[in-house]
C-alpha cells in the first residue's frame, strides 16, 4: 500500500480507485435543522437568481439549506416568512423539533430505499453552513458549545449503508460556518470573503480528522473551500488517504491564499461584486455552477451542470431533485424532474465519464423522505434493473453521444469490447436506425431486459428490429463487438 505524504507530488500519485469509477450512481442527502421551516424563495435556478437579484443573491437562492444566512437579511423572502410564519425565532429554535423528528427516522429503510434505487453509494451532509453537526462531536465548539447532535446520525446511517453494501461518503462545509461568521451574507463577495479565521480552521481540522478516525468515509466531499493554506491542507490528503486508502476527495478543496484572505476587506468585496455583477447581468445565463479546479482532487463537481464532451477526469454530476438540495414544502411534483429528465441526465453524465449524485432532502418535522422523492427514486431504479449493465463499470466510448435515423439522441457507454448505446427516447415502431455505428460481421445485438435481436448493416449505420417496449425513458442496445 502506497504511503502518502503530506506533499502535492506525493498526493497526485493517488488514483481514483476502480469502485467509485464503476460505481455510477449515487445518492446526496441535504437533512438538518433547516428542514424545520423548509423554506426558500421559489425564484429559478442559483443561477437565474445571481443574474436577476446580485445585490441579494445569496440570501435570495432556492436553496432552503442556507435558511439561517437568508433570515438576516430583511429583504429577502425567506425574512419575511420567518417573521410571518414564525414570528422572528431564533434559528436555533428549530434544533428541538428536528431532534423530536428523529423519533421517527428509519435509517435502515432509507438504506433499503437508496440501494432499490441502484445506487452504490451514499453520502450525507454531516455539518452545513449552519454548523450544526450531525454527530456527537468530541470537538469543542468554542462559540456554541453542544451545537451537535447527541444521536449518532452519521453512524447509524452508515452502519444501514452499509449493511446493504453500499459505499458511505461524508460531505463537510469546510469553507463556510456561519456559527464562526454570523455575518449576513447578500452577494458572491460576502460569500467567498466569509470564510472563518480565527479558531475555525484548527476546528475544522479537527472536526474532519474525527470524521476519518470514526466513520472511515469511503468519500471526503468538501464544500466551498477550506480554510488553512495549501501545505496544511496536503497533510489532511495525506491523513485521510493512508487511513482509508480506497478513499476519494471532490474538487472543492480551495486554499486559502494571500489573495482569499484580501476578500474579507470590504474594499476588495465591493470591487469583485461590480465585476460579478456586471457580467452575471449581461452575459448569458449558467444555471449552474462548475466549481475552479483546485491543486489536488480526485474527481469534479458540476453542481446543477454537467460538461459538453468526455472528460480525461473523472467527474460527478450533483444536484437536487428540484431547484433546491434541502426540502422545499413549497415545491409541488411540476417543481420536480421528471424521472425520464432525470434518466437522460445520468446517461449524459455516465456517457462523458460521469457519476450521478442524486440528492434527497428528507423532511426535518418526521425525518421521512417526501414521496415526490422516493417515487422517483423507485422508478429509478426499476429502470436501472433493466439497463444497469450499460452503466456500471462502463467507460467512455469513442464519443459519447450519436443519433438514431429519426433525430432522438443516443448516448454510449463501453464495457470491454461491447458498445451500448442507451437510446433517449421512447421506442417507436418496429425498428431503430443508429447513425454512424458498425457492428462487427459476428456481433451479437440484445436488447437490454428483453433479449438478442436481429439486425442489419445499412451503409454506415445499424437497423436493429426491436419488439414491441413498454413505454419507458430510454433503451439500451447492447453491441457485443464493433467493427
């Protein structure tokens, strides 16, 4: 077992290990004290929101899990349902009911559920922006002491996890802790400025080190930044990777840096959040965000994005089901994907060397996941049943994307000499052209979840003769040798 040193060198020999590459398909969840009120302005994508609102953005996301940051700044909607609804309470009221929810938490059938799902792996949110820890930390908070809870969360849901075989990652806000920074945040500035000083980053430390020391997680998904420079940052790499050392971290390990640090004068916030502004309101809109790239990393995160073409790294595609990560009670089922939108997403992301992270954001009154989740989540997975040999331990093909001879889009997976392409669309009539595609003379074609099926060369392209299909978002043909 290679030994790693707390060295940029030493820690780029570290490779993304073949079970996370295989895996595919897994599942976020957003759950905390935010979920209590479950509330956020039903205003479009984080995108559309910086480019119309700048000047409030922050406070003005879709995103409910920055509900405590939003309830400071009195022109946002969440302000003013707080006082309306409830009455002006501190965020802190709302730990007793989350804690009562608990009562009511299966992790098992969470468990049960993710794994019906076809994912592979699970990763939880154990401490957001609000700080509030979803373990019995044994690290002192040195501003709210107790701000965790008593009930082992982290550890109850990875035991169920992993009882069904499932890989267990953990997220951590390294980057913001508004229990360190209860600064009211509006733009992009006050955002990346609010990074905590001070005793926060040997806390931080601390805090993740225990993560890796109790839990072992499979996948260390830092958010935002982290707030110790460079060469402190290398020896928790290296701290985490020698002790699980089939380990894997994501992209948004940004140091902080002379020029970070210039972010937290107010001068420098108002000059970038010009800029910022400017271009977000004039320029075209990205509904998403692609995070920068960092010195060290195992794999991107495209937050409600994804890339044009295959990428040499490997990369995740993370997102909710609706607009927010944690739970909107004001979202309706027209809030959410669709299951056949979410079925051409993954195949997209899976076709270009991607992982799907799929979250879930359960309710914070009973700690039940809304059926408006679940039921996508369930029928998933009866499509995954079917079309998971084109998914899980392919790689990218040539290309990753074609079409039929009636313009629906095709994406391609490869799994050793078997090509598979996943075709986005319902199936029509009794065959299917694929443009450009050349089975060898003695290819075998099937059909996935219903058999082998005849076929015939056309020039450059493949007619494949297909059965009558139940409806359904996609189909797979799978090609055992190409030409």
């Amino acid at each position: 077992m290679t030994k790693f040193e707390a060295s940029l060198t030493s820690l780029k020999e570290h490779q993304v290990p073949q079970w996370y590459d295989d895996a595919k398909f897994g599942i976020f969840i957003h759950w905390g004290m935010w979920a209590v009120p479950s509330f956020a302005a039903s205003s479009g994508s984080i995108g559309e929101v910086f480019a119309r609102d700048y000047d409030i953005a922050v406070a003005q996301t879709p995103y409910t899990e920055w509900y405590a940051n939003a309830i400071k700044v009195p022109e946002s909607d969440s302000a003013k349902y707080h006082k309306d609804v409830w009455k002006g309470v501190p965020y802190e009221d709302f730990r007793a009911p989350f804690l009562k929810g608990l009562e009511q938490w299966d992790p098992k059938a969470w468990a049960r559920l993710f794994r019906q799902s076809g994912a592979k792996y699970v990763v939880l949110v154990t401490k957001h922006h609000d700080g509030y820890s979803l373990w019995p930390s044994d690290v002192a908070h040195p501003h709210k002491e107790g701000w965790h809870t008593e009930r082992d969360i982290v550890g109850e849901l990875g035991a169920a996890v992993r009882a069904e075989g499932l890989a267990y990652g953990l997220y951590y806000s390294g980057g913001i802790d508004w229990s360190f920074n209860p600064e009211p945040l509006r733009t992009l500035g006050d955002f990346i400025g609010s990074t905590p000083d001070g005793d926060y980053p040997a806390y931080a430390v601390a805090q993740v080190k225990e993560l890796i020391d109790k839990y072992k997680p499979s996948i260390l998904w830092n958010d935002i930044s982290w707030p110790t420079p460079q060469d402190e940052m290398n020896e928790t790499f290296a701290y985490y990777y020698n002790n699980v050392p089939e380990g894997v971290v994501n992209d948004r390990w940004m140091p902080v840096t002379a020029r970070s640090k210039q972010m937290r004068s107010k001068e420098a916030r108002a000059k970038f959040d010009e800029m910022a502004k400017a271009r977000m309101s004039t320029g075209p809109v990205n509904k998403g965000i692609i995070p920068q790239e960092p010195p060290h990393y195992d794999f991107r995160t495209p937050e409600y994005a994804s890339f044009d073409d295959i990428q040499p790294r490997k990369w995740e595609a993370t997102r909710g089901m609706s607009h927010s990560f944690g739970f909107n009670h004001n979202d309706t089922d027209a809030d959410y994907l669709t299951v056949t939108e979410i079925i051409h997403g993954f195949a997209d992301a899976v076709s270009k060397n991607g992982n799907l992270l799929l979250n879930v954001g359960p309710r914070g009154l009973d700690a039940q996941i809304p059926v408006e989740q679940s039921s996508r989540l369930e029928a998933f997975g009866r499509w995954m049943e079917k079309n998971g040999e084109a998914i899980y331990g392919t790689r990218p093909w040539v290309r990753a994307d074609g079409m039929t001879a009636d313009n629906v889009p095709v994406r391609f997976t490869a799994k050793g000499k078997s090509l598979n392409a996943i075709v986005l669309g319902a199936p029509k009539g009794g065959e299917v052209t694929l443009r450009d595609v050349k089975p060898a003379d003695d290819a075998t074609l099937t059909l996935l979840g219903h058999g082998a099926v005849t076929w015939r060369q056309a020039g450059h392209d493949v007619v494949v003769d297909l059965p009558v299909l139940e409806d359904t978002p996609a189909y797979t043909i799978s090609i055992s040798k190409v030409a």
